[in-house]
C-alpha cells in the first residue's frame, strides 16, 4: 500500500497513552481513532492527537480509512479484538502477551494467516539500544557461536504492578513468566535461537496471587544444546530492571535497562580472557534524562512500529511476529506445566 497508513488504537491506559504519543510520531502513520470503554479516557488522548475518540471497539475497527489496529487492553481481551481487525483485514501490532490462553493465541495467528494481513506482537525491548546493540554484535559473528543466555527482568510489586488485573492470572494466564519475564524470554529466542525444552519452578515467595506466581525461574535447551537461564521477578527491592548475558565461542555481550548499557568483550580463543568494552549510549543518557523513562519507551514504540509500517508497505511478515508472540506464551506454559509436574517438557 501506499500513503499514510491509519491507525486505530484501543485502550487509552498507561500504555495507551505511550503507543498513541508514538504512533503521533512515526513518519507514516496517521491516528484516526482512538477506543476505549472509558470513553472520557479515549477523548482526552484523542484530543491531544487530534483524532476521533468512541466507546465500542468494534466499530472503531471496522472503519475503512482504518489500516491498522494496535491492541492496548488487557491480555485476555487481545484475542477478540485482535481477530475482528483481522477479519476486517487490518494488520494487527498487539500487546503482550499475545494472549492469555495458548487457544486464543493459536487462533489470532491463524486468523491473519487466512486474512494475508501482518500481526506482531509488541516485545518493544527489542527495540531498546542496549539490545539491538547486542543482537547487532551477535549477528555480525563478533561473539561467535552463542552458548548460553542468562536473562534477568524484575520489579518490586506493590504500587509497580500497575494496573490490578496484572496479578490476575485469569486475565494474563499467569504471573511474572507472563509478564515481564514474557520479555526476556522472546529476547532468549532473538539471540539464542528457538528452544526446544523447557524445565523450572514458579513460586509465590511475597505475594499472594492464586494463579500468578511473583517468582519464576527457568531453564531452557535448543536442538544443537545451546542453554538459557531465565528469572523473572516481582520482588526486587531495586525497582524496575532487565537484563540479558548472552555468552559465545568467540566473546560476550550483557545488555541491560536502566541505565541503558552493553558491556561487551571478544577473545581470540576460549581460555583466554576478553578484554571488556562499554557502550553507555551516550546521547540516549543525555535524552532520558531531560524527558524521563516514557521518552525510552516511546522510542522503542517508535522504532518498532516504523518497522511494522515498513512491513505493511511491502507485505511482508515482521519479526517478532504474531508465532513468535505465541512460541514465548509456549515457553511459559512448558515451565507452569514443569513446575507442576517437576519433568522437562517440550516447548
Ligand atoms: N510493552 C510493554 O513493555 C508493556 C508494559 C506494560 C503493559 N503492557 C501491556 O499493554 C497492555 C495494556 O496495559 P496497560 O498497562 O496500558 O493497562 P491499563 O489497564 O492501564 O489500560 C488498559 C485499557 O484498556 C481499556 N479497556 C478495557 N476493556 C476494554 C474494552 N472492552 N474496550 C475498550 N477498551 C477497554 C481500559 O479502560 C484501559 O484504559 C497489556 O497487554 C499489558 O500487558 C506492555
């Protein structure tokens, strides 16, 4: 297609608010319309942007100068939503996860399989510097062969869960795996590599959820015995924080957010020390600083939906697509189903 692409948004929630701000800003692409059940919280977004604002969704997505529909709501709304825009033969950029349930998941895949159109799922941490830097590296071959992968996400819970449905695991299908780990375990797959087995415990270690767990720990293999250790958490004391090891033949690279940072190294040969570098993104620092921690996020909305208009123009699929949204909630339900049972499983 050509000339601007126009978006529908729906929710105007925390993220909401961020997705809109980017979509306002991503060359390409006009908001047309905004939809939340809140109606006054959909007008007051709108008419910051200057777009339309109404209540029901499903009329939001059906309209015609509508090309494209991102999903804000909670996980277990993603799938009707997601589906209607597709069958109404919108590309679809959904929240994670994908879904709450693998069925709904499956299905929303299938659906913009059968439609033609392009659904991907919204790990915007791709995006971050620190972690394009650090794929960049790998995929150059600079750290050879990667072998392992120890990833890290935590917050402390209480008022930094965000919104109450987010310890509902009826709504998200499950607890810290599901919801920041879901980010770390799709940044496993983008420098590791799919997995094929999957062993771990979940556990509520501070907080009480019935079904959703505030610990999970994680150990995952691919085909060729490449291994990744995965910990999600929601009661680290020092706030909000990701990060990524990943270790190869030839070096290593650590990517981590906040601060926004890569340390890598490259050695000649294994046995031999490597010798370390920073990237501390400079600029970046300097910007995250004078417009604080949404300015990051906005950016790497901005970036990834830039990347989505790019594929919507040329038709083809752009990773992490709507399969790999769902290969991560797979990975997820094989370390629930491990936990319980105390087996490895097949993801
Ligand atoms: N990418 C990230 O790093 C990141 C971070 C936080 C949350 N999220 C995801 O973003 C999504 C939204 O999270 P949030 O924190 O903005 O939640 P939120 O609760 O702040 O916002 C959700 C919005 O959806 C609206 N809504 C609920 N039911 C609706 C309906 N039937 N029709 C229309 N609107 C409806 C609510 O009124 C609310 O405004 C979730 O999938 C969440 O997991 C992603």
């Amino acid at each position: 297609m050509s000339g601007e692409i126009g978006v529908c948004h729906i929710g105007a929630g925390s993220i909401g608010a961020l997705r809109a701000a980017a979509v306002a800003k991503t060359p390409g692409l006009k908001l047309v319309v905004i939809s939340d059940i809140r109606l006054e919280a959909a007008q007051a977004l709108a008419s910051k942007f200057g777009c339309d604002a109404i209540a029901d969704w499903k009329s939001a997505v059906a309209r015609p100068d509508v090309d494209m529909v991102i999903v804000s709501t909670p996980p277990s709304l993603h799938a009707d939503m997601a589906i209607a825009a597709i069958e109404h033969g919108k590309h679809v950029l959904c929240e994670k996860p994908l879904a709450h349930t693998l069925e709904d998941a499956e299905r929303m895949c299938e659906a913009a399989e059968k439609k033609g159109v392009l659904l991907k799922t919204g790990f915007n941490h791709r995006y971050f510097e620190s972690m394009a830097f650090a794929k960049q590296l790998i995929t150059s071959g600079r750290i050879g062969k990667v072998l392992t992968v120890n990833a890290y996400a935590g917050h402390p819970g209480g008022k930094e869960f965000g919104p109450a449905w987010v310890t509902d695991g009826a709504v998200t299908g499950g607890g810290s795996l599901v919801d920041n780990g879901i980010h770390i375990m799709d940044l496993t797959r983008f420098f590791l590599g799919d997995v094929e087995m999957g062993k771990g415990y979940v556990a509520n270690l501070v907080w009480p959820f019935e079904k959703a767990e505030d610990n999970s720990f994680a150990l995952f293999s691919t085909a060729d015995g490449a291994k990744a250790y995965v910990h999600a958490s929601w009661t680290d004391p020092r706030g909000y924080l990701f990060s990524m090891e990943v270790f190869g033949t030839k070096g290593y690279v650590i990517a981590s957010y906040p601060p926004m940072m890569a340390e890598w190294g490259e050695t000649p040969e294994a046995g031999i020390r490597a010798k370390r570098h920073w990237n501390v993104f400079p600029m970046f620092q300097i910007k995250e600083r004078a417009f604080s921690w949404r300015w990051t996020i906005i950016n790497s909305f901005i970036k990834e939906m830039t990347d989505f208009a790019e594929g919507i123009r040329t038709g083809k699929p752009v990773e992490p697509t709507g399969r790999d949204g769902l290969r991560t909630m797979q990975m997820a339900h094989a370390i629930y189903r491990s936990s319980k049972e105390g087996n490895e499983i097949k993801v």
